[in-house]
C-alpha cells in the first residue's frame, strides 16, 4: 500500500499569509495526487487533481505542484473561506490513500 | 446538478450487517467509477471501496476486505455497500463518491454526498 504523509499536522496564519502544505508518497505515484478541503460538518471538496490542475470554480490562489513522490499545496493569500482540513489523496493504485490531513486555523 | 444520496446508516451491533445505498442524479451513471469513503468521528478520510463503471471490478481497502461488498444497478443509478461482520471500528460518517473517471485509479473525486452515519456499538 502507498503511505501518504502530510506536513504540517497541523498550522496557525494569519489572514493574507502564504502557506505551504506538503505531502510525501511512500514510493512514486508519477501526478496522481489530488488536494481536498474539508470544512467542520461538510463533505470534501477537490481543489487540486493530477497534481497541478485547479478544479473548475476554485480560486486561483490555490495551486500545487510536485511530481514522483513530493508534493505541495499553497495558498497565495490565505482568506478567512480557507480555513479548514486539507488532505491529500493518491490515485496512481489501489487500495487508494488519504494523508493524515492539515488543518489550517486562525492565528 | 449532480446528487449523491447516501441512506441506510444506522446503529448495529458488533458482528451485525447493515447495507448502504446512494441513489446518484445529474450524470450518466454507468460512465463513472464510485467509491465509498468514511470518516471516523474526529478522525480522517479513509478510502473503503470502489467499483468501475461497468461494474466489472471491484476493489477494497484491506481493513474491509472479506467483510464489505460493494455493488452498483446502473439501471436504477444506484451504488450499494453490504457491510458485515460489523466491530466498533467501523464507526463513521460513509460518504458516497463519484469519480471524475471510469476506472477507480488515475481520477479524482469530484462529487461527494452528504455522508450516512454508522454507528457500532452493543
């Protein structure tokens, strides 16, 4: 099974702060790494697939990047919206995994 | 609009059975893999199962295996999750979710339902 690691457990920023969530896959899954968010009580929703691709409708100020098996998310200018859980997802093989996930609060 | 209604959840004794069902709307159903995913409470996503398109191939998480059945009707848009052998473990929130693909690898998820609650306690 693929092992998806997350870095930080967890972060504190201020609004207008750019922050960098990563993530590391425990052997290579070439660009099939997909970022989610997740808000208290709410299903996730994609932000990022194949890697670098922002999903239709979501602000441009998210974007990842990586390939193989480092991979990071950032957001250019943190918003007050953004505050919640992020987690990583590998679908390069089944069993399909999920990293521990981030969550990013107010400081 | 693409809907993902999850029902079925509910609360069960440790060894018992229960079976989920998602009644998918707004897409051609048999043109996408699904999956289902849960979240225990507090805790993370984990992935449980998928099932292609076509219904073909089925996969499962090693924590679920032998114990969950996962099935589609692709003539009635519905997904199904035949859980048994229940334990406390199994405890969450199961959510019902659409690939962006026909093969359960290589896409993402682009739809999610609302979730249904198991509970597993005695």
């Amino acid at each position: 099974d693929i092992q998806m690691t997350q870095s930080p457990s967890s972060l504190s920023a201020f609004v207008g702060d750019r922050v960098t969530i990563t993530c590391r896959a425990s052997q290579s899954i070439s660009t099939y790494l997909n970022w989610y968010q997740q808000k208290p009580g709410k299903a996730p929703k994609v932000l990022i697939y194949a890697a670098s691709s922002l999903q239709s409708g979501v602000p441009s100020r998210f974007s990842g990047s990586g390939s193989g098996t480092d991979f990071t998310l950032t957001i250019s200018s943190l918003q007050p919206e953004d505050f919640a859980t992020y987690y990583c997802q590998q679908s390069y093989s089944t069993p399909l995994t999920f990293g521990q996930g981030t969550k990013v609060e107010i400081k | 609009e693409v809907q993902l209604l999850e029902s079925g959840g509910g609360l069960v004794q440790p060894g018992g059975s229960l079976r989920l069902s998602c009644a998918a709307s707004g897409f051609t159903f048999s043109n996408y893999a699904m999956s289902w995913v849960r979240q225990a409470p507090g805790k993370g996503l984990e992935w449980v199962s998928g099932i292609s398109g076509s219904g073909g191939s089925t996969y499962y998480a090693d924590s679920v295996k032998g114990r969950f059945t996962i099935s589609r009707d692709n003539s009635k848009s519905t997904l199904y999750l035949q859980m048994s052998s229940l334990r406390a473990e199994d405890t969450a929130l199961y959510y019902c979710v659409k690939n962006r693909g026909y093969t359960v690898t290589k896409y993402y998820f682009d739809y999610w339902g609302q979730g249904t609650l198991v509970t597993v306690s005695s």
